[in-house]
C-alpha cells in the first residue's frame, strides 16, 4: 500500500473480530476559557461536557486477474511475480483514491483568485470561475493555515500538512520561501512524510499523482487542482484486525467441478476499509489553476 498517500495523516482505528461494521469517532469540543474571577464561596457553573460523533463505514474492496494453464507456460513464473506486485500496487492506488474522494468532500474551501499580467488580482467564489490564470501561489498556502490556526487545528509538530498534484509542484517550488526537504531533514525533523517534498512557512508539502483534479471544471473547461490542506483530527481511517490487505491466489484447478479441465485460476487481492471526515475546520482545500508544462 505505498500508494496510498491521502492516507497517512488521520486518526486509524482498528475493527477487532465480532464487532462493526459501524465505527463511532468521538471527539471533544473545547472548553470556553474560563476568564471570570471566583467569588468567595461561591460555586461557579461548570464546564458543558459536550461530544461530536461521526460514524464509519467498513466497505470490502478488491480485483483479482484470471489466469489459465497455458499462461503459466508461455508467460512463466517471473511474469507471476510482476504480476503480484502489480496488484498490491492496485490495492494502494485504490484505497488511496476512496481515501481521496472522500477528503474532497469537504465543506472547506479556498479559490486561488485571478491574476492578470500587471499582478492585479480577482476574487473566484466559485471553481467554475476559476481561469489558467487562477494558479496556486504563496498566498494561498498562507490563508489555508490562517484558516486551520483560527479553527484552532492543531498542526503535526510545527507544520501542517498539504498534499498537492505534479502538476502543482512546480508553482510550489518556485514560490518565495520554498524549503526542499533535504534542507530540514538533516537537521532533525522528527518524522518525513511518504511522498514529502519540502515547505513553505508552517506547511510541509507532500506530492500525489493520485492528487485530485475536477477535469475541466473551471472557465472554459480549465482543469482545477485540489490541494489538499490539513491539521490532526481531521479525519479517521478504520480497518480490520490482523492483515487488513489480503493477497489471494487461487491456483489452476482449484475450483473442482466448476473447472474440470483444470485450466483456470486467478490472483487477486481483498482489503476492507472505511474512511470519514471528522472536522471540516481542521482541514481546508484549495482550488486553483496550475502552470503549463
């Protein structure tokens, strides 16, 4: 599952044998700060304890590859194997993109604006509005993590996290303040990110070519990049207890009378998995234009 990039960053619960295949998230809402001085023996009222729920869906995932008898002869067992690893990488890519879809759901939203030639600038509300010259830039980087500060998101050490396009890449790295990762590695961070390639400010950027893109969605059919920005907590993955990815191999014959011949078999793989957003405060997308290549 290396492909699955739009994973690693939510709260994973497991699903042990005998329960779900509903998963309930909790999560607490902040406590008021509490500025009002005491009164001398007086009791003052106490703290509202109040709860969030959002419920999980376990759903099975899979796709198998038939084979016959005679491939094994032709193809031989180095295309077995090529064959196998092509699966497992199925398998990420595909949870990846259930992963993706669903993050790209959220209600929270930024629209880079229209820049003309003399650097003027005008508001998108909408991705339909959204031209080639509504590109991803600095500034959008910086209002997402304005956002996610004032929503009191709490960031992974000292940074948020982002997750953009290739095709974004580029108008990432040549923005001002652009930190390869090598940079800051080297000098300790504590964890790097699989697919990580630098920062900006407090926002570690990491590259998915599985990264969203609404085709054609924005003026004249410009493709819009998602760019996905986030804090912890903002959302939960579940799966089930003791191997959740399962390679399955039915060899040639396997399958009795319904094969008499012998002539069929499969390899394929099964995962079970569930994905939800948890608080839309505590992630936001921005929606943008990216340079041509």
């Amino acid at each position: 599952e290396d492909d699955n990039i739009h994973g690693q960053f939510g709260i994973e619960e497991t699903v042990v044998e005998g329960h779900g295949p509903v998963v309930v998230f909790e999560g607490q809402d902040p406590y008021p700060a509490a500025t009002e001085p005491l009164q001398e023996g007086v009791t003052p009222v106490g703290n509202k304890l109040s709860y969030r729920k959002v419920i999980a869906q376990l759903y099975q995932y899979g796709a198998y590859t038939p084979v016959t008898d005679l491939m094994g002869y032709y193809l031989g067992s180095k295309k077995a194997v090529q064959d196998t690893a092509e699966l497992g990488a199925q398998a990420g890519r595909s949870i990846d993109e259930v992963n993706r879809e669903c993050l790209n759901g959220g209600t929270s939203v930024l629209y880079a604006p229209i820049v003309d030639a003399e650097g003027k600038e005008t508001a998108v509300l909408d991705r339909s509005a959204i031209t080639a010259d509504a590109k991803f830039t600095i500034k959008e980087i910086f209002k997402a993590a304005r956002f996610l500060k004032r929503n009191k998101a709490k960031p992974f050490g000292d940074s948020y996290v982002a997750i953009i396009h290739p095709d974004v890449e580029y108008d990432v790295m040549i923005s001002k303040g652009f930190i390869a990762v090598t940079a800051y590695t080297e000098k300790g961070v504590e964890r790097m990110f699989k697919g990580e390639l630098g920062k900006i400010g407090n926002v570690r950027f990491v590259v998915s070519p599985q990264a969203k893109i609404f085709e054609g969605a924005g003026a004249g059919g410009v493709d819009v990049y998602s760019t996905l920005v986030f804090g912890q907590k903002a959302y939960g993955t579940i799966s089930m207890q003791g191997g959740n990815l399962e390679h399955i191999v039915q060899p040639v014959g396997s399958a009795g009378a319904a094969d008499p011949l012998k002539q069929r078999g499969s390899r394929g793989w099964k995962v079970t998995h569930g994905v939800v957003r948890l608080c839309e405060t505590n992630m936001v997308r921005i929606e943008s234009a990216a340079s041509p290549i």
